[in-house]
C-alpha cells in the first residue's frame, strides 16, 4: 500500500453564514472557473452551522479578508491512501472504515490530530503541515510513503527524523461526545467536469441562495433535518455530497450514482464545537465501524464531525458507537 503525500499547502476556514454573500463571488470562481485560477484543491461544505472551505493557497487568495471568516491556525497537507498505486483521485476509494487502523488509529496513538474528507473518488487525511515528521515515523513501517512533487510522484524523504520516538502506549478510545442522527438521507455522487456548465446556476443556487429552506418531503415539525451539501473539486476531480430531495432537483443523467443507487444517513459528532486540538474524534468513530466492517464516508468540517453510513446500518452503528461511548 502506498500512501501519497500530496503537494498542497491548504488552508482550513470557516465562513460565517451571514457573511457568505462577501465571498460568493470568490467561491463561485473557485467552483465553476476553475481555469481562471491556479487553484487544485477545493472543498466547500455547507451546515447548520456555517460554511467550511478547505483550500490550497492559490484558491485562498481568491476570497475577501473578512471578520465573517475565521481561518484554523497551520498549514495542512493531504494524505491518500493508494492500494496498487495509481493517480490519488482517481484510485478506487478506499473508505474511512478501511485505513482507520492503519492511518487513523497510529496517528491519534501517536497524539497527532487529523482533518477527515472523504470524496466520491477516496479519502483525503490531512494532518498538519509541522506533524508531517512524526506522521511519516509512525506510518512508514505499513505504507511505501511518496510525495507529490510538480505533478510527480517521488519517493518521501524521512526529513531526518528517524529515532528519538517514544512507543505510545496503546489505550481504549470511548466516545466522548454526544452523536445524534438527522432524519435525511444522503448521496454521495459526482458528475463529470464537462457538464458542471449545464447545471452551474442550480448548483449556485444550493450552495448559496437556497440555504434555510425546507426542501419537499421534510415535514415542518421535524426539526432533525438538517442543511447539509458538500462540494468538492480536486484535482479535476468532483464530489457532491446532498441529501435526497436535493439530488431531485438534477436532470437525470447528470449525477453518477452506484449500481445499488446506494443512500446513506448521517452521525453527526459533537455536542460543542469540536476544535482542532483534540486528537482521535475520527478513530473513536472509525475504529469500531471497521471492526463491523461497515463502510463509511467521514467528513470533518470547522465545527462537527459527520459520518456517513450505509442506510441500512444506522441502527447497528448507533448501536455500537453508543456501546463504546458507555465503555469508559
């Protein structure tokens, strides 16, 4: 297995929701034009809360300083995990389930906090840019560790870190924060380049200006559905995540689904914001839905975790993560 460490410096900030309207101008560049700016790496995610970006800095200098925007304090780089080698976007995905104990777990036993994005293509761990020594001490004995230089892939220096690293002591990771599970269910899709002109002003419009709205189907009473979309260009590549009645909304066609037309519904961690400093949110949830072998998209945004699992597990995986959250 391979883990590529890729060549963007990114950014990770958070847009307050009122002070969207500021950077609309920015994001939709960022989103639609891409080749009218330098930037390869862009995830945009929309919550209850606010709007997350993940950016490299090319795309960073595309959006306004503002006090609507608070931005975490490092650098972050990219990890993916590439199974017999091949582009990282275009890899077959590996899932969040599947490297929880050969990334997630070492990293968070080794005090070393993580950012999860996981993408219709694969999955994206990014670490700060000052852990990357450690990072790469405590996973070069599983992975053959390359480095994305120009486009190129080169085998990654050990930057002279090679000794002085205490074995961690291995303990148990309960669950620490509340989970709850809005009532919508998603899909995790894309749609290829060449048509995001043909539905450029629908996509605007559920990135920006439909916000707040009970889509049809979502009763007013129901106060667990919650405002959620992902968007994400990387590396030419696209990812959507909505829920169901959003994706109803496109021409048929347009959106690529599995075989299965697969839904997934959502956990949602965090009863508080979460910060940046914690180590092991991802693990404490990852690790025991891999034991369960149940596949799971992971999406970490400014504020909250989210997960995403297949429909029918829900009630396993609150199950077992509420077993774990009681196991302290």
């Amino acid at each position: 297995m391979e883990l590529h460490i890729l060549e963007h410096s990114l950014k990770v900030a958070s847009i307050e929701k009122e002070g969207i309207q500021i950077c609309t101008h920015g994001l939709i560049k960022l989103a639609f034009l891409a080749s009218k700016t330098r930037c390869k790496f862009f995830s945009l995610t929309e919550t209850p809360e606010d709007y997350t970006i993940i950016v490299d800095e090319e795309g960073f200098k595309e959006l306004p300083q503002s006090e609507h925007i608070s931005v975490a304090d490092a650098t972050w780089l990219a990890l993916n995990v590439v199974s017999g080698g091949g582009n990282a976007s275009s890899s077959q995905p590996i899932g969040v389930t599947k490297i929880a104990k050969s990334v997630i777990a070492p990293l968070a036993d080794h005090n070393i906090s993580v950012f999860m994005l996981s993408t219709y293509q694969t999955d994206f761990i990014l670490v700060r840019e000052r852990d990357l020594p450690m990072v790469m001490h405590t996973l070069s004995s599983e992975f053959t560790l390359l480095r994305v230089v120009n486009g190129e892939t080169v085998a990654a220096h050990n930057l002279g870190v090679t000794n002085g690293f205490v074995k961690p002591k291995l303990v148990p990771r309960p669950i620490i924060h509340p989970l709850s599970s809005p009532s919508n269910m998603f899909c995790v899709t894309s749609l290829d380049p060449d048509t995001l002109p043909s539905v450029a002003t629908l996509l605007m419009d559920v990135m920006f200006y439909s916000g707040g709205q009970k889509e049809p189907g979502a009763s007013s009473e129901d106060s667990s559905h919650i405002r959620f979309f992902s968007f994400s260009l990387i590396e030419g590549y696209i990812s959507l995540v909505m829920d169901e009645q959003t994706t109803q909304r496109f021409p048929n066609n347009v959106l690529f689904t599995s075989a299965s037309g697969e839904l997934w519904k959502m956990v949602r961690i965090g009863g508080q914001p979460l910060g940046f400093d914690e180590c092991g949110i991802v693990a404490q949830i990852s690790e025991p839905l891999a034991t369960a072998d149940i596949p799971a998209y992971y999406i970490s945004t400014f504020k909250f975790d989210h997960a995403l699992v297949p429909e029918e597990n829900i009630q396993s995986v609150i199950g077992a993560l509420r077993t774990e959250s009681t196991a302290q």
